[in-house]
C-alpha cells in the first residue's frame, strides 16, 4: 500500500487517510490529535443515531461520532476493530469512529481538487475537497460540516 | 552594590510605575503597601532612600514618616514624598513630619530619578 | 514589566476601587458616614487619580479631581452629607466607571462637565478648584529639580555675563539632619552648577565632651562660580527652606582662593595645604594618640569635620518638629490622622492568578478519582476491609477529602461583589424609569465558588432589573398606597442543605395574576380552561416565550426574558422560583450548588446504565413493594410515600435507555425533590453507593443534554452521567392529570 504512493514533500499539505465500509476519506493532520483503538462508550439519552456515546479521553468526556452513520453509510456496530480517531472542530474535541487508518499522505495542490457538484451517493456538503491521485479518489471530510449541531448552545 | 530604594503606596498601579522607572534608573525596588508595611519593609531591607505616599490605608504617610523619624536606627533615612496634593499646607505638614522632600504626581521619570538623585546617600 | 503591563495593572485596579467606592457609598448611604468609611472612599477615587495621571488619561483625571473634591468636604465635616448630595456621589461613581471603561477601550469618554458642575455647586468647590489650580501654578517653579537656564523664560537672562560668582552662608538646624538631609549632597548639587569653594566654620564646636548629638554646631561658608541664575541655586535648598540659616548673595568677580574647592580638596587628599577656618585637630578635645596618621593634615580634618558633622546629629529622640506635627490639629489632618484608626489587623491576603487555583482545583478532581480507582483495584484484589491495606485507604479518603475541601475553599468567595453590581444595576432602571429604590443586603459576606458566582450575575441582573421595573411601582402610586416612595430590594444569601440560597424580596405590587394569565393563554402556554394555583400562574413568568415588558426597553430584557434566567440558573445546576403577594410585593428564591466542581452522589445502576444522583436532591429511598404502586388515569403510576402519592417516574425509559417498564414489582424507589417544590419517585434497579463524583461538562466538547446535567469519571474508568433532577421532574409527563397528583395527599 505504501508503495503507490506518490509524496510531494515540498509545498504538500498532510492528511490522514482512513476507511469507512468501503471507502476512502481523510482529514487534515493538523486537525487531528490522536489516534486510539476503541473502547466501550456511555450513551447519551436522547442523542442522535450517529452520536454513539461518550468516551473518558484521560479525564476529558469525548463524544464518539459514527462516521459511517453520519455519511449516511449505515449504523456501525461499534468493536475492538474498529479505530477512533480524535480531532479538533471550533473549539471542541471529537472522536471519530472509522474502521481502520490507511495512510498519511503528503498532498501536493496539483492533487487537491474541489468536490464535484454531483455526488450521488452522499451529501457534498460534508466535504471540503478531494485527493486525486493513482486512481484514489479520497474525500477530505468538513468537520464544521458534520458537526453543526455542536454549534449550538442550549440558551 | 545596586542603591535600594523603598516604595511605599497602597496603589498597585503606582508601586509598579515606581518599579518600572526606578529599577530602569539602576536602583533596587522594595515595595509595601502602606505605613505599617512600610516600617517592617524598611527594617528588613534597609533602603538608602524611601519614597512613600500620604494617603493609604492603616498608616498613612505623615505616620510612617514619623515613626521613621523616632526609631533608633535608620532614623535619617532620606524621605522622599509622593503625592498629587500639591497644596501648601499639605507640603508644610510633610515636611513637619520629617519628609526630606517631595514630588508631586504625576511625575515623568526624569523628574523622580532626579529628586531621588538629588537625596540619595 | 512593560508600560502596557502597568497599564493593565491599573485598570485592574480601578475595577477594586470602584467596588471600594460603591461599598463605602453605600454604607454612608444606608447607615449615614463614618470617618473610616469617608476615608476609604477618598481614598480609592484618589487612587484612580493618581494613576490615571500617570498615564495622561486626561477626562478620567480631571473628573476624579472633582469628585475627589466633593469627597474631601465630607471627609473634613461629616455632617455635609445630605440626600442631594448622596444622589450626586452615586450618579459620580457611574460615571466615573463609564470614564474609566472609555479609557480602558480607548474610546471618547462622554463629557462630564456637566455632572462636574453639578458636583462643584452642590460642595461649593468652584472656589476651591480654581485656588488649587493657581497654586498648581505657582508651585510649579518650586518643583524641586533643577531649572535649566533655557527653562526660565522671561525670568532667564539669555545674555548672562559668563561666570557670576555667589557667596552662599548656610548654617544647618538640627532638624535638617533630622529629616534625612545631608549637607555633603546640596554641596555636590552646588558644585555641578559651577566651580565652589567651601569652608567650614566650626567655631561653635564644643569638645567632644560637650557634644550633643541634637544639636548642629558647623556652619559653612561657599563660593560659587557659575552660569546659572540665583533661582538656581535657591532650588537647590527647596527642600530645606526652614530648616536652616541660609543667605545667598550675589558677589562681584571671582577671588583667587577663598577657602579650598570642593574638587581641590576632594583630589588633593594628600596634600598639606593649609586652608582658613580649619580647626586643630586639638579642639575636638581628643586624645592625640587616637588621632589618625595623617592628623596633621589640615585637608584631611576638613573632611573630617564634614563627617564630624554627620556624628554630631546621630539617631537621636528629641525632634521638635515632629511634635510640632504631632499638636497640629487642622482639618486638613482629620483626614490622614484618622486613617490610621483602621489598623484593627485586616486579615493577610494574597493575590493568587485564578488559572493557578483552577488547575489546583482540577488536579484534584483527578486525585478523587484516582483514588476511587484504588480502591476499586484494592476490593478487586480481595483485600478485606479490615485489612492494613483498605485501613491505610481510608486515611488516604480522609486526608484527601480535607485537601479537597481546603482547595475548594480557595476558590470560595463572597456573594457582596456581585450584590454590590446590583447597586449600580438598580440605580440605572430607576434613573430610566422614573422609580426609586434602594438595595438592601443580607448575608452578602456567603461564599461559593467561584463558577458560580460568575454564572450568577446575569440572572441576577435581570431579575434586579425586574423586580424594580415591573415590581416597584413608580413614587406617586406608592405614596397613595401609604407605602414609603422609595421602594426596597433586599437581596440575601445563605446556605442550606449543602446549598445555597439567594433570595430577591421587593415591596412592589407583586404580580399582576389577571395580566400574566390572560398573556400566557394568548400566547398558547396555558390553555384557556386550565385549572392553575395562584403560584402555578406566578411562575408563568418563567414561561418558554413568554414577556409582559410592555415597551422592548433597554431596562427589563434587551430580548431575554425570564425564561432564558431560569435556563441559566438550571445550567448552574441550580433552580428558580417566584411567589408573590399582590400589593405587597414579590419573591424569587434561587437554589444553587456551592460549586460547579464536585458532588456528593448515589450511584445507582438503571438499564445497564450506571448514573449518578445529587445527594442534595434525594429526600428518600426504599426498596419497592408491590402494594405501594397505585395507577391513576391510564398511564400515570404513583407510589404511597411520604403521606403522599408521589409520581413514579421510569428512569431508564425517560432518558432512552430503555423500553417502557412493565414490571413494577421491584427495584429501588428514590425520592428526587426538583422543579418547583415538585417530586419525583425515580425507579432504578438498584443503589450501588455513594461517593463524592467530580463534575466534567459535557458542554465542553459536546453540548447541553436535556436531563443530563453533566457527567463524571468513576472509579473504574467508567462515565457516568450526572441526572438534571430538575428536568426530568418537572417534565416527567405533560399529562393535565399530574396536577390531580401533585395535590393529592395522604
């Protein structure tokens, strides 16, 4: 898997490339914290399907999202395979739930592209771009796109 | 050796405008907050020149400067009084008290490295 | 520390001397001036004054002054406060804080002429003010520094024949020793300005024997060569004007030796010269052998005779000048005498950063859970209770549960400054309402930390706000009902239960029922046929979407109402309510935990889930028995409690966890007080235990859950989330019936 792998290491930006079911996303590494495996979550009343629960992150209560929910790509059943990875949105920490990691790609912007208009498997507005390169087509997931709801503050 | 010198004033603004200026002019700053302050400050550091305030709270700086002035031993430490009352009266009474001198506020720092200058042993 | 350091150091400040102001005013005004009071008060708008000169801030120094004034005529006649003058002051401490928040933001700051006027007519200060400002003047050229040549203007003489000689005598008194003065230093002072010859006249030096140490014997003679002008060299005894014999006269070309120059003798240590006026090293009445080596030396004795001067004014008792000081009973001393009165000890403080004790605070909180982890692992390891292990365990609980509280305690603070802002608060919706009111304090010195007390000031204003708004009738209408024209607030604090207590009284009209009811039926709170108690209807204020402000004024909302101060005050874990008596007045009564940081909880396990309950919150529990479930209506199930039928409230199923409950034949019964005055019988599977829990928000990195008020880390690593008893009582059921239930007894 390494092999193919083109790196531009000047002027590149880096991602974390990981799987959910069948496909290939990413994020910005400088958004991400850490990467763990999983561990058993407490769930939250009244909280929507994708939000599984909330895990305790060294003393700090970490809420795990379902990114496969949330893509609209069904609900997981959360287990040891599976890999969280934390990030940072707004001023929040967040975990993602993904099934594995693949890859940490250097990104030159010639292999950047912007989301195509129509995507028919899933809502584009989760997206901020695409990686293009040696045949993977790789979303970079919005994290302010996925997580509007955290936004808001109840009063 | 730095010259030392005693700031006393209840304003913290003032105790570091004094430091900022004082220690820029080579001295060595100690600082208390009022007159009772100012004489456990003075016999513990034993300052070459004192600047104090009239208004603060628990002494204020006609008392310490007596009080200065009746001890044993640093009793002729130079005094030096701070104050934005510029009356007459009010200068008649520090210098009554024993103050050696006076600077009114606000002061630009030329001014009171000067006055210090001016007293300092 | 940079300018900018100091800068905010002084803003800082201001922010303690305005709460100083408005305390001190206020007690002047409530229990009438006191001299310790006045003080305080001078002196924190002087403070602001000085440094607000420091730093040039102009409109905030020239404001301060007068009202600096205004205070001085108090502090020097206690009996020139009057009620004008009160509202005078008060109206000056908000604009002084308006002044100084320009300032801080470096905006415009609004003129202020105008209250100053108001300020100078109502002291009689217009006088004062301008004299001050003549002397100012005056005294200008006696600063005491020295006066370039270029300095002096039309007093300079641009064309001065180069070299004016001055003949200077200067006979010290004792006082100028006294004072800290040292000849040595007017002389070196002197000597920068030109070339100076100084002699000494020791003629009236007695012999040693004789000596007095009060007394000053050596007088001086000096000659000095020099450019500057007489004002020159009469600043340079500014400071001891009055304390010595001094006389300056203007002489005419230089002489060739007149005594020795102060560098000549300086350089020349080595050198016999002999100079006039030198006394015998005999004189002193000295014994020849104790004499230094070079005792013949006439140069040397002249030194010598300088610091011979030094030993005749050693640390002495006697100073007549500050008995002078002493008897001087002006006015313009009752001020700084009396200051002193205060020095009963204030207890020692120090100013710690918060980030410090926040981290401090934290770091426990890991400790308590660590240690909960310990013990887990020490049960787990099958160490007995009584076993060296778990004993040295438990001394372990203890002492850190005594750090905690002592850390806690840290952060603890009094209510007052926050009650005090109210002061400040009121004075504004009287002034755009037309009303008055007064505040009143009670137990304002109740600590509770400090997360509370910073979520507690915007509930508090706007409840503030509404009490003397809609509350507090204007002074007309309450004259007509007999009632004094100035109304009351009182605001108090106490603790209860592992709580505390803040209570807003005021004499108002209370609530209109007919107007609140007919408002929340339009607005489809209420149905129109609703069978509501007088207090349900008072508490409609609380209402989601619900405002009786008539006019969207400034005053009573900006948009908020009462509804968002509950939901504020539920986020603090806290609860609120209203009760009312027309014409008479109103009550709102909050409860809130003392600190947002830990809890006392039950543990208990509910639909594989493990949550925690307050302690506080929980009246009562008891393990379920068949006979006491009762079903009323078709779903509504009570339990026999208490001598009351208390709702049940199905926990796993309230929060999602679980499917509706069909066995009500077992499981644990706990008693929850929470909404207003409502219960709840919250049915669990069991009791694990009790435990203090440290508190971690969920808003942090996630967001507010409706019934959960935040979540904590247990011992085995575990969360666990914390129950909003407040929410899942009062929103156990929408069912008209509940008010049937809630009113049954027995």
């Amino acid at each position: 898997m390494q092999d193919d792998l083109e790196m531009q290491t000047v002027g590149g930006e880096e991602f974390i490339a990981f799987r959910v079911g069948d496909q290939e996303f990413c994020v910005e590494i400088t958004r991400t914290r850490e990467i763990r495996g999983w561990s058993q979550a407490t769930k939250l009343p009244h909280s929507p399907d994708y939000i599984i629960g909330v895990i305790n992150l060294r003393g700090t209560i970490l809420p795990i999202m379902d990114l496969s929910a949330r893509l609209g790509m069904g609900l997981s059943e959360p287990c040891e395979r599976h890999v969280i990875i934390v990030v940072h949105v707004r001023d929040k920490t967040l975990g993602l739930l993904v099934d594995s990691v693949s890859d940490i790609l250097d990104v030159g912007p010639d292999h950047l592209r912007p989301v195509p208009e129509v995507n028919p498997s899933m809502s584009s507005e989760m997206f901020n771009r695409v990686i293009v390169m040696d045949k993977r087509i790789i979303c970079e997931i919005s994290l302010e796109a996925i997580t509007p709801e955290m936004e808001l503050q109840a009063a | 050796m730095l010259k030392k010198i005693l700031t006393v004033d209840d304003s913290r603004t003032m105790r570091e405008m004094l430091r900022h200026t004082l220690s820029g002019a080579g001295f060595e700053v100690v600082t208390a907050e009022d007159g009772a302050d100012g004489i456990e400050k003075l016999r513990e550091s034993l300052p070459d020149v004192v600047i104090t305030d009239i208004n603060m709270p628990v002494m204020d700086g006609f008392e310490f400067i007596e009080n200065v002035r009746k001890s044993e031993e640093y009793n002729r430490v130079p005094i030096l009084v701070l104050t934005t009352e510029s009356a007459p009266e009010k200068k008649q009474r520090a210098q009554s008290a024993g103050a050696t001198g006076w600077i009114v506020k606000p002061f630009d720092p030329e001014k009171l490295t000067r006055a210090v200058n001016r007293v300092m042993p | 520390m940079s300018l900018d350091d100091i800068k905010e150091t002084f803003f800082a400040e201001c922010a303690d001397q305005m709460a100083e102001l408005e305390t001190g005013l206020h007690e002047i005004q409530s229990s009438g001036p006191d001299i310790d009071t006045v003080n305080a008060v001078f002196r924190a708008v002087h403070s602001i004054k000085g440094g607000a000169g420091a730093f040039g801030f102009s409109a905030l120094v020239s404001f301060a002054h007068v009202f600096e004034n205004a205070l001085d005529v108090i502090r020097n006649d206690l009996n020139q406060v009057n009620e004008d003058r009160m509202d005078l002051l008060l109206r000056s401490v908000d604009v002084l804080s308006d002044v100084i928040e320009a300032e801080r933001t470096g905006s415009e700051p609004d003129d202020t002429s105008g209250l100053a006027n108001e300020l100078e007519t109502a002291f009689g200060l217009s006088e004062a003010a301008e004299e001050a400002d003549d002397e100012d003047d005056a005294l200008a050229d006696f600063a005491p520094v020295m006066i370039d040549l270029g300095d002096l203007g039309d007093l300079g003489v641009p064309d001065t024949p180069a070299g004016r000689r001055f003949h200077i005598s200067f006979a010290p008194h004792a006082s100028l020793y006294l004072k800290g003065h040292d000849p040595l230093r007017f002389f070196r002072e002197l000597a920068d300005m030109g070339t100076l010859f100084v002699t000494c006249d020791s003629a009236d030096l007695p012999k040693l024997s004789e000596l007095s140490p009060d007394e000053s014997y050596l007088k001086w003679q000096l000659d000095l060569e020099t450019e500057s002008a007489r004002e020159d060299i009469e600043a340079v005894f500014d400071w001891v004007d009055g304390e010595c014999a001094l006389s300056i006269e203007e002489t005419g070309a230089p002489a060739a030796d007149d005594g020795a120059s102060l560098d000549a003798f300086l350089q020349s240590l080595d050198e016999t010269e002999s100079g006039g006026g030198i006394p015998d090293i005999d004189d002193f009445g000295q014994d020849p052998e104790t004499v230094p080596a070079d005792a013949g030396n006439p140069v040397a004795d002249l030194i010598g005779s300088l610091e011979a001067a030094d030993i005749a004014a050693p640390a002495a008792q006697a100073e007549p000048d500050a008995e002078a000081g002493n008897s001087d009973e002006g006015s313009e001393d009752a001020g700084a005498r009396a200051g002193k009165k205060e020095v009963k000890k204030a207890s020692q403080t120090i100013r710690v950063e918060s980030e410090k004790v926040d981290r401090l605070i934290n770091l426990m909180g890991e400790l308590v859970i660590n240690q909960a982890m310990l013990a887990e692992r020490i049960g787990q390891a099958g160490f007995g209770n009584a076993s060296p292990a778990a004993l040295a365990l438990v001394e372990l609980q203890n002492l850190t549960r005594e750090i905690q509280s002592g850390v806690m305690a840290i952060r603890a603070q009094p209510v007052k400054p926050v009650f005090m802002r109210m002061s400040r608060i009121i004075r504004e919706v009287c002034s755009a309402t037309g009303k008055k009111a007064m505040l009143e304090l009670e137990g304002e010195h109740t600590e509770v930390d400090t997360t509370v007390i910073e979520g507690l000031i915007d509930p508090l204003t706007h409840m503030i706000r509404n009490a003397v708004d809609h509350g507090i009738e204007d002074p007309e209408t309450r004259q007509s009902k007999g009632k004094p024209t100035h109304g009351t607030v009182k605001l108090s604090a106490y603790h209860s239960s592992g709580r505390i207590v803040i209570e807003i009284k005021d004499d108002g009209a209370g609530i209109n029922r007919e107007r609140v009811l007919n408002k929340a039926i339009e607005k489809g709170i209420v149905a129109r046929d609703a069978k509501l108690s007088d207090d349900d209807i008072d508490n409609l204020i609380f209402a989601a979407g619900f405002s009786t402000a008539e006019t969207i004024t400034d005053v009573s909302g900006r948009g908020v109402g009462m509804d968002v101060v509950r939901q504020s005050i539920q986020a603090l874990g806290g609860r609120v309510n209203i009760s009312s008596e027309p014409g008479h007045g109103s009550l709102f009564s909050m409860s809130l935990p003392l600190t947002l940081a830990v809890l006392d909880g039950m543990i208990v396990k509910e639909a594989g889930q493990t949550l925690v309950l307050p302690v506080s919150a929980v009246l009562e529990t008891a393990t379920l028995k068949p006979g006491d479930v009762y079903t009323i209506g078709k779903n509504n199930r009570v339990v026999k409690m208490r001598n009351q039928l208390i709702p049940i409230i199905d926990v796993g199923r309230q929060l999602g966890f679980a499917d509706k409950r069909t066995d009500f034949t077992k499981g644990t019964i706990m008693v929850v007080e929470g909404g207003k005055n409502g219960m709840g019988a919250f049915l669990v599977d069991s009791i694990e235990g009790q435990q203090q829990v440290v508190i971690k928000s969920l808003e942090s990195n996630y967001k507010r859950v409706p019934s959960i008020a935040a979540a904590t880390i247990l011992g085995n690593g575990q969360i666990a989330l914390i129950l909003d008893c407040d929410h899942i009582v009062s929103h156990q059921t929408s069912d008209p019936s509940d008010a049937v239930i809630q009113s049954m007894a027995g």
